[in-house]
C-alpha cells in the first residue's frame, strides 16, 4: 500500500501539493486526473522518492518511505532521460544495472509488442516511439508500484493501443498502477479509480463503475462538474 | 475490438451485453471456451477487475460456466439460450417503446407502423 498523510510541497511562493492524504491499494488501476499544473506529478515525485515534502509524510508498505522502497516503486517520468547517444538495447542494460527486478526478456517482448527494436538510437524516435520505449523499460520491472506520468501525451492511436495494452497487462493482484492524464477519457475504460486533484489538492476519489452505477455518468462527466467552473466548486 | 461505451451503464454491464448477443447470435457455441479475464480485458480494453465482474455476471445468469482450472465456457442449456433470446427480444422491445411513448406515439400507431416497410436509413448514427 502507498499512502500520503497531509503531504505538502512549495515552490517558491507556489504551493504544488497542499496537504493530500491519499492511500492507494495494490490490485488497482487508480487514474490521477486534473489539468497541467495542478499536482499530480509533484505527488507522484514525492511517492517515488524523488523529492522530500515540505510537510507530512508518504508511507509505503505501513512504513516511511526511504531509500530502500525505491526499488519497489517504478516511476516514468515525463522529461526524457536518456542519454542521445543510446540505442533501446543500451537503454535496456542501463536500467539492468540499476533495478534488481528489471527483467531484460521482458523488456524485448515489449519492445517488440510495440514494434519497436533494441537497435533503435534514442535521439532518432518519434514522439509516440519515445513514449512506447519509455513504458517498455519502466514495465520491464517487477515492481510493485508503478506510476506513469503522462504515458499517453502526444502519441497517436495506435501508439496508445499499444500502451493501454501493456498497462492492462501489468495489472496483478499485488500491484499498484497509478496512471496520471489530463486526457480523462483515455483512462475511461481501464482505470478502477479516479484521482481527481484540483489546484493542489484532493477533491475525490471515486470508483468508475460505482460513478455509473450510482450517478448514472463517466468519469468524463465527473471531470467537467468538478473542474468546469475553475476554483468556483467546493466538494 | 473497439468498443464504444455509453457514459451511463457501469462498462461491466455493457461488455455483458455484448457477449449475451454473441451466445444468442451463435458467433459464440455453446461449450465454446472463452477467452481468460486478462484476455476478454485486453479485448474489450477493460480494466481486468471489470472482466472478472463480466464473468462472474454471465455465470449467474447461467449463461456460462466455470470448470476449476480449464477456464469458462459457455452454457450447452439450449433452453437457456432460448430464454435469453426471449429475454433480450423482450428489453428491446421495452426501450422501443417506452421510446414511441416519448414522441407521443400511440400503440395503434406503432403497430401501424412495424408493418410498413422500414424507411431508408439516413446514414449511421452512433447509439449514444
């Protein structure tokens, strides 16, 4: 389980994250949803150990996070980070050194389920090439959080088959997914949880099938209400 | 397959839907195996959790059954079939109507109706 009591980041004079408490539970596919600028990634930061909160604390399995939960948690941030002169292979063995649970097979199988191959330099992808190679290497680890930032930015739709295909099949009954998007409808049909974070903070967290079995609406629906009226609705 | 979702019905109930057309169709036999939860969510681009829900759904329904270890299968109770063919006549029908009655439509006039030949479709509208 990884859980986040009254956690806190500023910036400057700009509050990033202001006191969420949040606790996600293995087996789930939660969707972090909220437009550009409103905290998700500073969170996601903070759960994978990156940066420290100003306040309050990220917990990971009952205990503090610390160093040693890094290598249970994935994270595949939005910036690139790989070096130009690598080619996929070396960006496979470059991850190989770095997590014990990193599985090179697995990383072929899903370099090649996303047509991609290890011979590939990194500085001559694509856009939606980039995004696939970036999912294939961080879900090439066994790791028992995974969270992507933004997996599904500016990738065209095949691409985005592809991704959504490698996330459903990453789901595991000891395994948390969190999957952050401003592209709400993307995240429709996959996602078991939406996050939703509005201006720093946690507005909700709600079950999509619940939303339409009980409300009769998506989380398409949910979005527009909650975000529709910046700053004007207080839930 | 992709599949176009209405934003009101929980996803699970709507892949039931689709797979109760496929069993009364016969593009699914009965005693044909059907795919793992993992497979039908890759297929249907679910969540696998809903998946094992779509399952657990058709089985109670007694359209499909589990043997320990092999995986689902669907029903070999022809009646059953027979019944569900009844029963989703029945749904059809229910929202056809309960349609007219919101354009005012009598019962006289419907039944008018369904024995004129069907009009020219004007192009594919999505359902929802």
């Amino acid at each position: 389980m990884l859980e986040s009591r009254e956690i806190t980041k500023v910036f400057g004079r700009k509050t990033a994250v202001d006191h969420i408490s949040l606790k996600l539970e293995p087996g789930y596919i939660y969707a972090m949803l909220g437009p550009n600028g409103s905290g998700k990634t500073t969170w996601m930061k903070m759960a994978a150990g990156l940066i420290k909160p100003a306040s309050g604390e990220m917990y990971y399995a009952g205990r503090p996070l610390d160093v040693n939960s890094r290598r249970d948690i994935a994270y595949m941030s939005t910036e690139p980070y790989f070096y130009n002169w690598m080619t996929a292979a070396d960006v496979g063995k470059y991850y190989q050194d770095f997590f014990e649970d990193f599985s090179m097979e697995k990383y072929h199988r899903l370099l090649s389920d996303m047509e991609l191959t290890g011979d590939l330099k990194t500085r001559s992808l694509s856009s939606g090439m980039m995004a696939k190679l970036k999912i294939a290497v961080t879900m090439a680890r066994d790791a028992r959080v995974i969270m992507l930032d933004e997996p599904l930015n500016g990738i065209d739709l095949l691409a985005r088959d592809q991704i959504m295909k490698s996330i459903v099949e990453a789901v595991s009954p000891d395994r948390i997914l969190l999957i952050s998007s401003h592209l709400v409808e993307e995240l429709e049909t996959v996602a078991d949880y939406a996050v939703f974070i509005k201006q720093s903070h946690l507005i909700e967290v709600r079950g999509l099938e619940e939303l339409r079995a009980s409300e009769g609406i998506s989380v398409v629906d949910r979005y527009r209400r909650i975000y529709a009226n910046a700053g004007g609705e207080n839930e | 397959m992709t599949m176009k979702y209405n934003a009101s019905v929980p996803i699970y109930l709507q892949v039931v839907d689709s797979i109760r057309e496929k069993i009364v169709t016969g593009k699914m036999s009965p005693g044909e195996k059907l795919p793992s939860g993992r497979d039908l969510a890759l297929m249907y681009t679910i969540n696998p959790n809903t998946a094992a829900r779509v399952y657990q759904t058709l089985e109670q329904q007694k359209l499909l059954f589990t043997k320990r270890g092999l995986g689902s299968f669907v029903t070999e109770d022809q009646e059953r079939v027979i019944a569900l063919r009844e029963e989703m006549a029945q749904e059809l029908l229910r929202d056809f109507l309960e349609g007219l009655d919101r354009l005012g439509i009598s019962r006289e006039d419907a039944i008018e109706m369904i024995k004129l030949p069907a009009p020219a479709a004007k192009g594919q509208k999505d359902t929802d």
